[in-house]
C-alpha cells in the first residue's frame, strides 16, 4: 500500500524568498505548500523557515505572523524544521545584527557579523563557496564533498553553536553552512540558487529526514 506523502509547510510570514523556495522544495519532489496563517501548520510533515533582509524586520514579521508559538511547539514535538540564509540565523538565540532582539531560541548560541580588514574577504559574502562534511548529516548523506553553493550574507553562524553534524565552509573565518541538530537542519546558502547541488541536498531532506 503506497504511503500519503504529508505536505511540507512553507512559511510565508513576510520575510523571505518564498515563492522560489517553494519551487525548489516542488522540484525536489516534496508536496510543499506556502502557508501564511499558524492554523495551516497542523498535520504538516516539516515546516521551512526561509529568510531574507534584516534580521530585525524578520523576527518581527515572524512574530507578528503569530508563527512563534506554534513553530517551538512542533520542533518539541520532533516535526523536522527547516531554516535557509536568515531562516537558519533565526533558530538560535540572537544575533549582533540586531542586539536585543530575540531568536527562535531552537539551537543555542549569536549569529556573528563578518568582520572587514585590510586585504580581507570583502562583506557580504557573496557567490559560490566550497561547503566542507563534518559528520553524517542527513541533508548531506553520501553527497560528494567538497560541493559548491550559493551564498549571500553578512553574518554566519559561528562553530561554537553545537551541532550533531552538517558542513563547514570558510570566508575569513570557518562557519556552519550546513547544520543538523536533532530533528533542526538549515543551511546558510541558498539550495534553491545552487543548481543540482542545492536540489540534491532538498532531495536529501525528502529522503533521509522525511522518509
């Protein structure tokens, strides 16, 4: 008997590429659905949390789209999330792009800002980079690495921020560009922008998370 693929949630809260993450996640074979209101979320396989601008303008978006609550309650629950580019800089605590302002609070830990110098990587960091395994994450599992992949952003998650496994890329400094914890993955690039590798890694998902 053919098990029915549940859908996988989209958040649409006001501050993110939604529409092509969304393409990305239907291309990857995924049932994935935009949602713009909490009480969409019941039943859903995994929940995405794109992001893109300000991490201020996000969070506020996000909470005055009254995802909070509801988004805490399923990753207890153990319902996989999903964060991309400031969607992943929103699970943990803070950031120093916007000091004072809280995070989802998911992983422990304050997304950092790229630091200037002379003769130094220019900020933001943007284009294709290498991303590097550490461990077996599932969104990389027998994924030939080192891969490339689409970066924009001025602030990274910074390795002190515990992880069971993901991927580590450098620019400057060494950052998480791939993070799984638990039932919480994220990448920092954008899969939806990194061709075949990117479309590889949201296949992963579907695959080795979903199942």
């Amino acid at each position: 008997m053919t098990q029915i693929q549940r859908p996988v949630a989209v958040l649409d809260y006001g501050g993110g590429n939604v529409h092509s993450c969304h393409k990305a996640f239907v291309r990857a074979g995924m049932d994935a659905r935009i949602i713009s209101t909490p009480d969409e979320l019941e039943g859903m396989a995994a929940i995405v949390v794109p992001g893109q601008g300000h991490f201020r303008q996000v969070m506020e978006a996000f909470d005055h789209s009254g995802f909070r609550a509801p988004l805490l309650s399923a990753a207890a629950a153990g319902t996989p999330i999903f964060g991309i580019c400031v969607g992943m800089q929103m699970l943990l605590d803070a950031s120093e792009e916007a000091p004072g302002v809280a995070g989802l609070g998911l992983l422990p830990g304050t997304v950092r800002r790229f630091e200037p110098a002379p003769g130094a990587e220019k900020v933001p960091h943007m284009g294709w980079n290498s991303i590097d395994k550490v461990g077996d994450s599932p969104l990389l599992r027998n994924l030939f690495c080192p891969a490339y992949t689409y970066f924009v952003h001025s602030y990274y998650v910074p390795l002190d921020v515990e992880a069971d496994a993901g991927a580590i890329t450098e620019y400057g400094v060494p950052f998480w560009s791939v993070l799984s914890q638990g039932n919480i993955h994220a990448t920092q690039f954008h899969p939806e922008k990194s061709g075949e590798v990117g479309l590889a890694i949201l296949r992963r998902f579907k695959e080795q998370v979903l199942g």
